[in-house]
C-alpha cells in the first residue's frame, strides 16, 4: 500500500568523541539529493570538539545526553525526533546521495516500520567487494533469520516510522549486555512491526571495529549473541553471521595493516608500523 503523504524524515546520530569522523558524516548529509528535515547529533559526554564540529552546521541540532552509553544517547535522539521517519546512523556512516531519497521512497510503503541495509567499508580496501559481501552475508542471514524471528537493524544504516518507537520505546531493554539496535528489532517484530532489508539502502563506515583485538571483538560478537538469547532466540543465523564474520576480521586485518585509506595505497611502511589502537565498545561505555 502507498502512502501519498510527503513523509518527513530526521536522521540521529549518536556521538562520544568523534571528532575525527563527524565532519565527513554531516558533508555525506550536506550532499543528499534530498535534504533530511530534521539532523540530531546526540553529544554522550565527548570530551573533544565532536560537539564543536557539529554546531557549525546549521542544520544540526546538538541535543546532550549524560547518562553514558549509546543506548542512553540513541533514545534521546530517537525521542527527540519530530519527523514522521527516525533514520539513525553512526558518526563514522558516509551516505550516498541518495540515501534520505531513497529512505522516503521506501516508507511510501505503510506496510514497513523498519529497515536496515548492508554497509561497506570507506576506509579499506576493495570498497565494492567489501560491500558486496556484507550485502550477501546480511541477505543469507535475513533469508535464514526471519523464519525464526531473528530479525535485525543495523545502527550504521537504518530507519524506521516514529509511530513504531513510540509503542516500543518503554519496552526496549535497558542493559548494557544487549546491543540495542538488534534489541529495537526484536521488540519492533514482537509486537508484529515489519521490519525490511533491502539490499540497495546501502551506506559506507568505518573498518575501525575490525581493527579491534580478537579478544574485544569476540566479546563483542558474544553480546551479538547473548542479545537474541535475552529473548529467547537460538538460530542457525545468529551462529552463522559470527562465524563469518569472525573469519572476516582476520582477512580484513590483514590487508587493513598495509592500507592507508588517505592515499588509498598499500604501504610496507604501514604494514611494519602495524594497525591502529582498539575502539572502546560503545556497548560498553
């Protein structure tokens, strides 16, 4: 069913210390085709100029959250909102021009809530090859997934109507043992919510996760895990997208020591010098 109704859309983006990424986030939105109506960078306690940066943009609207967490700040963002379409992405998240165009066009649908889309890596490379595979590994695990309600949104690239947070907001688990996108989802499709994966929504972001130790990025891939197991969900996708993704880390190492994404070279140097300092897990903060 279409909905004939210009529908409007704000975009959140919760930020802790992201100077270093949030310029090229907010000139990705800059540049949309079709500028966003509401833009939302949710401060969580930054202690550099993230909110600074920000500020100078006059169609961002800094909201600050003090409770620390990225739960925490995605709720004030996604409360904050006023627009019919809550998109949310990360400050690290480059759109392609299209993005917001395309995110309306999808919602013309009433039948759909939610939707997520596939990511690539803007500072790896083999760009299209690595968005490729995330395409096909996030659509294999769609295709398994949904058949026993494993059901996911992607906090780098994703939307849905505020009419669906606003029945799910106060049920939402408030745990740092969750991650809350995957969280969002389940409780949106529990309540019979659509949620919608298409593959052609797709946005660029860091590799910065991949950079991380094997020891922090198992934990991490365990709370991916442990989120649907709060609700009572096994599945054959859950244990797959790990082990995949798991193998992939190592690949993407690999290649991610040699690689400077400024002169997108590979470099001996580089390689020698070795890869860049884990990120705290914004799960965890």
């Amino acid at each position: 069913m279409k909905n004939n109704k210009s529908l409007t859309l704000g975009i959140v983006i919760p930020v802790f210390n992201e100077q270093d990424q949030i310029k090229s986030c907010l000139d990705s939105i800059a540049n949309q085709s079709v500028l966003p109506d509401e833009v939302i960078v949710v401060d969580n306690n930054s202690s550099d100029n993230t909110a600074t940066i920000a500020s100078e943009y006059p169609f961002v609207k800094v909201v600050q959250e003090r409770q620390q967490g990225v739960l925490y700040a995605r709720t004030a963002g996604f409360n904050a909102v006023k627009s019919d379409i809550i998109g949310r992405i990360d400050a690290e998240t480059h759109l392609k021009s299209d993005w917001v165009e395309q995110v309306k066009r999808i919602f013309e649908d009433e039948s759909i809530s939610a939707v997520s889309g596939p990511v690539g890596f803007h500072d790896a490379p083999f760009r299209k090859l690595g968005l490729f595979a995330d395409k096909n590994i996030r659509k294999a695990t769609w295709n398994i997934g949904i058949k026993d309600d494993a059901v996911f949104l992607f906090g780098s690239n994703m939307a849905m109507r505020k009419k669906a947070w606003n029945k799910v907001k106060n049920k939402v688990c408030a745990r740092k043992d969750v991650h809350e996108d995957i969280d969002l989802a389940i409780h949106l499709d529990q309540i019979g919510e659509i949620i919608a994966f298409d593959e052609t929504l797709t946005a660029m972001t860091s590799s910065r996760r991949m950079q991380d130790s094997t020891q922090d990025f198992y934990r991490y891939l365990q709370i991916y895990k442990e989120t649907y197991a709060v609700h009572g969900i096994q599945s054959p996708a859950v244990d797959m997208t790990v082990i995949v993704v798991l193998s992939a880390k190592f690949g993407v190492n690999l290649l991610q020591r040699a690689y400077d994404p400024k002169t997108q070279q590979f470099s001996i140097k580089k390689f020698i010098k070795g890869g860049s300092e884990s990120r705290q897990s914004p799960v965890e903060l």
